[in-house]
C-alpha cells in the first residue's frame, strides 16, 4: 500500500475522529440497536434498520482511518528544509498575474484539505503547478475558464 502524505495537523485531527467514532459513536449505535431489539419484530422496525445502516457507516470510516493512519507519511512543515521551493506542507503565497489578488495556501493531504481554511489538497491543480517552485517564479494553473497564473510571492513552513 502506498503511503499518504499527512501534515503533523492532520493526522491528529484523524485520530481524534478515530477515537470518537470508537468511544463514543459505537456505543452510542451498540445501544441504539439493542433498544430497537428489545422493541420486538425487526422485520418492520426503521430504527432498528436505521441503527443498522448508522453502524455499518461507522465502522467502515474506523477501518478507513485505521489504513490511513497506518500508512500516512506524517510530515512536520516546521522541520522542512526546502531552500524556498514549494512542497507538501508548505504555505505558499501568491499572486494572480492578471488581477493582482494576494491569497495564501498550504498545500496539504486529500483528508485535510479545506478551502474555507486555505488548505489546498496536494492532488489539486493547483498545488501540482506549485509544486518545486520558488519565491519569484510563476506557476501556470489549468483552470475550468483557461489557464491561469499565479506568481509565488513567499513560501513558507510554518
């Protein structure tokens, strides 16, 4: 199996969703199907069905992040010594050629990316044209509307 590159963040956000689903979502679905068991005929009983789907959801997502876990790449931006190029967990700022708008990413795993948060997945367009740049250079982004460029003004491993 091959590795996953995680972001140090990243992987602890995983493990605390892993021991919620075991400590808490569980049992929680443990209890909720004995009270649909005790209700009688489970043959028309949607709670019991519905406990049942519920707990199926849980423990495939456990069995995910266990093998995820298992075999991430648990990268720590702080402790890169790129020499400025852009890599997985770096923040990189940039600038849009045409418009001079300023945003600022960090390029992360499938899990952990979150545009709300500027965290752009490693498998995105844009985080692969980034991707061995350097403070200065431009990046050209295949974008739905055609392609765009962008400008790295700083990276950074914070």
């Amino acid at each position: 199996m091959s590795t996953i590159p995680l972001t140090v963040l990243g992987a602890e956000l995983l493990r605390q969703e892993l021991h919620h689903l075991k400590t808490v979502e569980r049992p929680s679905v443990i209890n909720a199907i004995s009270e649909a068991r005790a209700q009688g005929d489970l043959s028309e009983n949607a709670e019991y069905e519905a406990a049942k789907e519920r707990q199926g959801f849980i423990e495939g997502r456990i069995i995910e992040l266990e093998a995820k876990l298992g075999s991430a790449q648990i990268i720590d931006p702080k402790t890169i010594n790129a020499d400025g190029r852009c890599v997985f967990g770096a923040t990189v700022v940039l600038e849009d050629v045409n418009n001079g708008d300023v945003v600022t990413y960090q390029i992360v795993g499938d899990d952990e990316a979150n545009i709300r948060e500027r965290k752009i997945s490693i498998s995105s367009p844009i985080a692969r044209a980034l991707i061995g740049k350097y403070s200065g250079d431009i990046a050209e982004v295949q974008a739905p509307g055609g392609i765009r460029e962008y400008e790295v003004v700083d990276v950074q491993y914070i």
